[in-house]
C-alpha cells in the first residue's frame, strides 16, 4: 500500500523496521491491545489477516500511528478492519482538522463496496462532533463503541486505594486478610487452562469468549518482543490468588493481562466459588496493578464494559476508580 497524503498530512504505509515501529508505540500513553504487533501475528496465525503499519505524519513530522489488519477470500473479497485506533504519539491528540484529514484517507485505504468490507472502530471519544467528522469522511456508523475502563497507575498506591469505591477498598481489606498466596507468572505457563476455565464460564454466564489458539498466541508474540517482565515492554502477566502455598485446592482467582508498550490490559479474569466469597479477583487485580506498576507500565486497561449485559462486570471494574471512556461507534 503506498503512501497516502491529504495536505500537510500524510500516512506511510509499512515503511521501516518492527523494530522503529515499536519504539513508536512504546511512545503512545494509552496503547491499545488491537493495536500492537503481537496482536497483528496471532491474528494473521489465527485467522489469515495481514498486518499494514501506518505512520502519520503532518509536514512531515511524526505524529501517530495506525494498524491496518486485512485479509483476503476467494480472491477478489477483501476485509480489512481497523480496531481501536489510530493511536497519538506522546499523548498529543492533533486538532479536529488534522483528525479529519486522518480519516479521509483510511477512508481510501478501507474501502466499502460489494468486494470491500471495511471495520472501524476508532479510538475517538463518542460524541456528536466526532461522529459527523467520521460521516463527512465517508463513514457510516452501525454499532455501538467500545467502553473500557482506563486505571492510571502513575499514581501512588495510597491514591490508588483512595479512589477505589468504598465497598470494593473494603472487600479488598477482606481478601487481604484471608490468607490468600498471590503467584505472579510474568509467562503465563498456565494459560491453557485459564482458558478452559474462560470457556466453561463462558458457557455458564453467554458470553463469546477469545479462543485458546488467539489468546496463547498473543502470549506468544508479546514475550517474543518484549521478554519476561523485565520492564518496560510487550509482555504478559497471569495473577493467581492460591487458597495456601501447596495450592491443593486449585486457585481461587487467576486473571490474564497482556502488556503492549506502556499500557497493559486485562484480558481474562475467573474466579472459583471460594474466591468470590473470599473477594479474592479484587486481591488478584490489585497485587497485578501494583506489579505491572512496579514494572514501568502506566496505564492499564481493564478490558470493556455493558451495563445492559454485565452489570456485575461493570460495577466490579468501575469501583477500582478508573476512568471510564466510550469510542464513537463501529463504523464501515
């Protein structure tokens, strides 16, 4: 794919190395899952999409970065969907004009039409300005946003705990007290079976959980670019909370986070019976914030939130005192 300008903006279409491009997004405060390189991999493995990496730049100084997942059938139907960008560097969200000019040409790079299929899902606060801007550059909305949950973890743990709602910093204390081992595995060797354990909630609870193979892979992509908890980079963390140090009885709370540039997410949260009487998920989740923290990460993104369909979930991650936020809307 060439390069692509509008005016003083422009876009470079896989230019330089993965090297160069992860350095970039080390740079993003806020990074995205969808966004990073071991995501693009596991998804090319897992479902035939091929990564195209675009940097903006505006008179020809960098200033985001956006990646294109497309892939090919039946040799004249393509799809291409971008998820959760584009990204800014340094935390510098450019002018609504800029932005524009931005979405005018992924507009060109993702056309709509019987033999193009295009998926947006912007990384753009939802509102009425944002979504005329989209519609003037050729997009149609057709679904709603994407609503997470941002913790920022610059913060102190003193200031961590007081901003947590009153009744989870008191379930919190609860677990703290139950005698619960914390195991911190910066390889997730057990991934396979959180994933069994996902599934068979998944069931339970009717809701469409990510597949063992997508999952494991992107493990496997991120230790390969970043380590293993070393610092600041791609990685994972699986959190366990363990009933006693034999861990006869099998944990009470596991959850999965991936780690991509500064920012980490929580992919996977269970719990056993005992563990949601225990509270042992906050214990769990608090022990890994503080971990990714003591590891240079400085945003973590709790994963996604519906009131309408998982009021519990919602409850549970707003009450950590994150910062809730809503994307305009999946467009194509």
């Amino acid at each position: 794919m060439p390069t692509s300008s509008d005016g003083a903006v422009t876009i470079l279409w896989n230019e330089g190395t993965v090297g160069e491009w992860a350095a970039l997004f080390a740079r993003v405060p806020r990074s995205t899952l969808p966004q990073c390189f071991a995501y693009a991999g596991a998804m090319g493995r897992t479902h035939g999409f091929v990564p195209r990496l675009g940097l903006i730049q505006r008179d020809g100084a960098p200033i985001g970065m956006v990646q294109l997942l497309e892939r090919r059938t039946l040799r004249l139907f393509h799809q291409r969907q971008i998820h959760r960008g584009p990204l800014w560097l340094d935390g510098a969200e450019p002018d609504l004009e800029t932005q524009e000019a931005v979405f005018r040409l992924l507009r060109r790079a993702c056309p709509d039409n019987p033999l193009n299929r295009a998926s947006l899902l912007p990384e753009l606060a939802a509102g009425p300005e944002a979504e005329a801007m989209l519609q003037r550059c050729g997009f149609r909305r057709f679904g709603p946003g994407y609503r997470t949950v941002w913790l920022d973890l610059s913060h102190s743990e003193e200031e961590l705990r007081a901003a947590m709602a009153r009744d989870w910093r008191q379930r919190l204390k609860g677990a703290e007290k139950a005698g619960l081992v914390i195991d911190l595995d910066w390889e997730a060797k057990n991934l396979p079976w959180l994933m069994k354990q996902e599934h068979e909630q998944a069931l339970t609870k009717q809701f469409r959980p990510m597949t063992g193979a997508l999952a494991v892979r992107i493990r496997n992509g991120l230790l390969k670019g970043g380590g293993k908890g070393g610092g600041k980079g791609d990685g994972v963390l699986m959190a366990a909370a363990l009933e006693d140090r034999s861990n006869k009885a099998g944990p009470a709370a596991s959850a999965l986070f991936y780690v991509h540039g500064g920012s980490a997410t929580y992919q996977i949260g269970w719990s056993s019976e005992s563990g949601r009487k225990s509270g042992a998920m906050r214990l769990v989740l608090w022990r890994a914030a503080l971990a990714l923290k003591a590891r240079g990460v400085g945003w973590l993104d709790l994963g996604g939130i519906n009131p309408d369909s998982a009021p519990g979930v919602t409850e549970f991650k707003l009450g950590t005192g994150g910062q809730p936020v809503e994307s305009a809307g999946l467009f194509r």
